[in-house]
C-alpha cells in the first residue's frame, strides 16, 4: 500500500509549483531596469547656482562680504572654443549673471578677460566709470580632453556675433562640434565620435564661476578692480 503521508506531500507540492508558476506579477510593482533614473541634480543645480547669485548680491546690499569659496588649487576659463577642439555643453547647468568685459590690454597673467559684477552696482558702473557692463547666460562646457570652461553668450541679441553664438552653443548641447570661426556668420562642424559621453565633472556649475572669477569680482564702487579701471578706461 502507498505511503499516504508522502502521497499527500507530494500532491501540495505540485500544487505549490503551479501556482508559483502561474502566479501573475504586476508588471508596474517592479523597477523599470530599462530606463535611467532621471538626473535630478542638473535641474536642482539650476536653482542652487541662482540662489548663490541672489546671496551674493543681497550680501553686498547689506554691507556684509560677498559669498566667498575655499581656496582651491583649481580654476575655469571664461572663454569661447578655440577653432582646434570638439565640446559638448551641458544642457542643463546655466545661469545668468552681469559681465564687464576688459576692452583693453590685458599686462598681466593674473588679469581676468572679464569681471564678475554685482548686478546692483551695473548702473553706476555705466554712468560713472563709463564702462560697459552686459548680461550674458553662463554655460558650463567641456572638450574632449575633459578639460572644462565657461562659455559667456551675450543675451542681447542686437549684438554681431550674439544670435550665432547661441546657435552653436544650443548644437552642442546634442552633439560634440568644432567651431570653425567665430566671425559673423561662424560655421561650424560636428565630431565623428558622437557616442562619447562629455565627462562633466562633479564640481558645480555654482563653484565654477566663484573660482573663474576668484579676485575678479566687483562688489563696491571702492574695489581695487574699480580704481584701476577708472585710471585705465
């Protein structure tokens, strides 16, 4: 006679088999592996690097010294892509801020292409020191090499090479390119290698410009910036 007990064992574990095996599973109960997690990061860093302007410039209001970084062996160009590198711009990462742009010699190594100013000392700066001062979107870039830099684009667009320089900058957001000139009219080419992700690195967008403009900031009609530019200007 069969052994009941182990029949009876038997029979619930097929039946614990087939329901496992027939078991449905809610397809939107589980993680979707095929996607990537949205980067949250580039977006929030928007926000933090305006917020770091606001503070900046209601510091100033208040008298008290401008927000300021630790001092790091590091630093960031502002400049435009030179006619021999491919880069890409982060299509995120940007904020605006008010530039004054040197129109003469730059006599010494440690003298910055362009100031960083407190956007409430504009107007002075413009009747008094008879300078001029623009608004332009600060781009986080990066080339090949992974060597990254700010690129300033005028926000007027009355201005020559403004409507270009936001062309190609908005490519290069999708696609690496190389600017072949950057006169009116500048063409430029995209890169062979389009699958190369641009290696941005983790320093903030924020950061990068407090260290761009290290001692290259205007905060008081008193800076040493500004008594130099009245004898120079």
């Amino acid at each position: 006679m069969p052994d009941i007990e182990s029949a009876s064992t038997a029979s619930r574990k097929r039946k614990a088999k087939n329901a496992k095996a027939e078991k449905v599973i809610d397809p939107e109960a589980l993680p979707d592996e095929t996607q990537p997690a949205p980067d949250m990061s580039a977006a929030a860093q928007v926000d933090e690097d305006e917020e770091w302007l606001r503070a900046r410039n209601a510091q100033t209001m208040k008298g008290a010294p401008p927000v300021s970084d630790s001092v790091l062996a590091v630093t960031f160009e502002v400049r435009k892509p030179t006619e021999d590198e491919f880069f890409r711009v982060h299509p995120l990462q940007q904020t605006v801020a008010w530039l004054l742009e040197r129109k003469f010699k730059v006599r010494d190594a440690d003298e910055k292409p362009f100031y960083l100013v407190n956007e409430n000392l504009v107007d002075r700066l413009v009747s008094e020191v008879k300078c001029k001062v623009r608004r332009y979107m600060m781009r986080r870039a990066v080339n090949r090499q992974g060597e990254e830099f700010l690129i300033a684009v005028p926000t007027d667009s009355n201005l020559g090479h403004a409507p270009d320089m936001r062309a190609y900058v908005e490519t290069a957001e999708t696609q690496w390119i190389k600017v072949l000139t950057e006169r009116r009219g500048c063409k430029w080419e995209p890169g062979d290698d389009q699958k190369l992700a641009p290696a941005y690195s983790a320093i903030s967008l924020a950061r990068m410009i407090r260290l761009a403009f290290r001692d290259a900031e205007i905060n008081s009609m008193n800076d040493e910036i500004v008594k130099k530019l009245r004898g120079a200007l």
